[in-house]
C-alpha cells in the first residue's frame, strides 16, 4: 500500500531535533508529476461544493509552513510566501510535499480539471521550512511564530517531531494569538513497533489529523495517538511541483489539510468564534469515532459550517440591570426636610381651598331658593 506513492508523499516531513548543517545553495530537479489527474474518492466523500454557496472561504488568511509551494501550478494562487531555509534553491518547492498540501487546502477549480481545493476562496500564505524531506526544528519554530506574526487564521503543519521547549512555546504562542493550529498525527512508529505521540500534534489545542481509508476507517500507517479528527489520506491526488499532479498519495500530511480547510470555511462563516471553538465545532459535528486512533471520526465540511450547536446560540431575552453600586447609592443627595413640610403644607391648602369652592357652588343655590341673600345693613342700631 505505502508503496504505490513517492517516498516524500508516504510520510509526512520529519524534522531533526538537533538543528541541521547549513547546506549551500542548490539546484532543484521537480520530481515528476501526470499532466492528467482523475476526480478522487476523498473529493466525492467531502463534497464541498456543498458548502461553497455559503462560503469558499473569503477572509481567512492560512499558512502552509511545508518545503514550499510552486505557485506556477495553475492552480495554485499564493498571496504571500517566504523562504526560511538556509540553503535558497531556484526552486520554490524541491520535494512537491508543500505543493500538494497547499492544493488540497486552496485548489483553484478550473473547468477543465476535476481536481479543486477544499476552500480556494482564502488567503493561502507559504512558509517554506526545508528543501528535503527532514529539516530543521529552529526553522519550524521561526515559522509558527512568523505565520502567526502575519496574522493567519490557521496554519497547517504536514510535519512530525519530537517534543521541544521551543516548539511547544511556539505553538503555545500563535494559540495565544488565536490561530487554529491544524497538524499531521504523524506515520513514524518506535524501533520496536509501539506507535509514539507526534508533535507539534500531540500537543494541547492542536487539532491532530489522522488519514482515514475511503471507508471512513483509520489508515493502517496513520499513528493511533493523540488523533482529535480524521482527514482523507490514503490514495488522494493532488497538486505537484511543475505544473502538474500526483496521485495515489498516503499519509496523514494529506489528511491535515482536508481538516485544515473545513477550518477555514468555519472561520469564514463563524468569524466571532476563537480558534477553541473553531476547533469544537469541527469535532461536535464530524462522522463519529470508527475505532482506535479514528477520533471523533471523518471531518464533515457541510455540518461544521452549518449545524446550530446549543452552546452557540444567542440570548433572546433582554439583560437584566445591574444593581448601581455601593459608592454611587453612598453619594445619593439625602431629603430635604423643609421642602418636603412646605409641600405638604400646600397640598393641604390646596385641598382645603377645594372644599370651600364646592360648598359655596352648592349653599349659595340653596339658600336663594329659601329667600335668603347676602347680608346688607338698611337700618341704623
């Protein structure tokens, strides 16, 4: 199975935990790629056409930290890229690896071809960490903390390590700055066969991508720890370097950019939601757990950008007013004593004065109708 595929599409990019030499500069031979590439049973299982009338993404910024990306693929569309390996070859993408992440995450779709991104409408930024398939654990850490720096929404990391001070603190740090960190579960296995955690995915607040065979279940190479959600990865296709595309490739490197860009639809569709809920709302709405190392199970783009989760709905009711507070209720300007007699006093003039208006209204007509009149003086005493 692991066979049928290049060696740099089988597993995902390892990085040395001792930085490695400085290489000089080189040149690139692309690796070869089909002009031709068939629709793949990933893109049917997904169906993100679904979700695109509502969002393909706009607004979301995502970085691939990767080998590269050859952004004269035709479909492929980068806004921004830097090199951050020590050794500047004349060739964007030396490996193809970073090339065939950033298709599945962005593919742009052309009339012509079957193949298409999961969220083409994004941003996509290149970091490029290495020129080989290993590469150098001070480059990742400078790339987390630079992508994060330039402001991306996500970041997709198809790269397996060992546990680092520095690694751990850099992921820490593009949380903190509420990026949804999205990572490869990895493929490596110890010498004796025990499957080990892989970072940065195993770390807290990744979101760690397992592959997922065409069945929904987990890949027999797909490492088993510490896996949140499952991606496609087994027999995919992809983008290439030069120009074309690559297809039977395995490995979870291309599970973690199918989760990657179901993350980017959601924060395009959800921008009020931090990168802690993005990453629950993808979980609470995948497939569901197929067993060992499978997560909650395949990621499911339609309900992660559409389902109304409970916890997510908005108060209707009106807020209820909060008491003043002690130091304005000590400073309120007591009564007035004397204000308060006076106006009672005229209150009682008032009602007083009443009575005798309506005596009068009433006595006086009476009185006339007995013969009475007013008093006047006609004699002398």
């Amino acid at each position: 199975m692991i066979g049928r595929a290049l060696v740099a599409s089988v597993l995902a990019l390892h990085l040395s935990a001792v930085p490695a030499l400085a290489q000089a500069p080189k040149k690139c031979a692309p690796p070869k790629a089909s002009p031709a590439i068939a629709e793949s049973w990933a893109q049917r299982r997904l169906d993100v056409k679904r979700v695109w009338p509502l969002t393909m993404g706009q607004g979301v910024t995502v970085a691939v930290i990767d080998s590269g990306v050859d952004e004269r693929h035709p479909q492929i569309r980068l806004a921004g890229k830097a090199d951050l390996t020590s050794a500047k070859a004349d060739h964007r993408d030396c490996v193809g690896h970073g090339t065939a992440v950033a298709g599945i995450i962005a593919g742009q779709p052309r009339p012509d071809v079957p193949f298409y991104g999961v969220a083409p409408g994004v941003r996509l930024l290149s970091f490029k960490q290495s020129d080989e398939t290993n590469g150098e654990l001070a480059t990742l850490v400078k790339a987390i903390t630079t992508a994060a720096d330039e402001n991306a929404d996500v970041i997709n990391i198809s790269i397996e390590t060992q546990d680092a001070p520095e690694l751990k603190a850099a992921v820490d740090y593009a949380l903190g700055k509420d990026v949804v960190i999205v990572a490869a579960a990895g493929n490596t296995k110890k010498d004796d066969g025990t499957p080990a955690p892989s970072y940065p995915a195993a770390y807290d607040g990744v979101l760690a991508v397992g592959s997922a065979t065409p069945d929904g279940g987990r890949s027999q190479f797909s490492n088993p720890n510490a896996v949140d959600v499952l991606g496609p990865g087994q027999d995919v296709s992809s983008t290439w370097t030069g120009g074309g595309y690559q297809s039977k490739l395995d490995g979870t490197s291309y599970a973690a950019p199918y989760v990657t860009g179901v993350a980017a639809l959601v924060r395009a569709r959800h921008p009020h939601l931090d990168q802690l809920r993005v990453r629950r709302r993808v979980m609470l709405t995948a497939d569901g757990a197929a067993g060992k190392g499978t997560g909650v199970g395949m990621v499911n783009p339609l309900l992660a950008v559409t389902m109304v989760l409970p916890s997510e709905e908005v108060a209707v009711a009106p807020p209820v007013p909060s008491p003043l507070p002690a130091s304005v209720v000590s400073k309120a300007v007591p009564p007035d004593q004397q204000a308060m007699e006076i106006a009672t006093a005229v209150g009682a003039g008032g009602l007083a004065l009443s009575g005798v208006v309506v005596a009068l209204y009433v006595l006086v007509p009476m009185g006339r109708r007995r013969g009475w009149r007013a008093g006047s003086r006609t004699g002398v005493d």
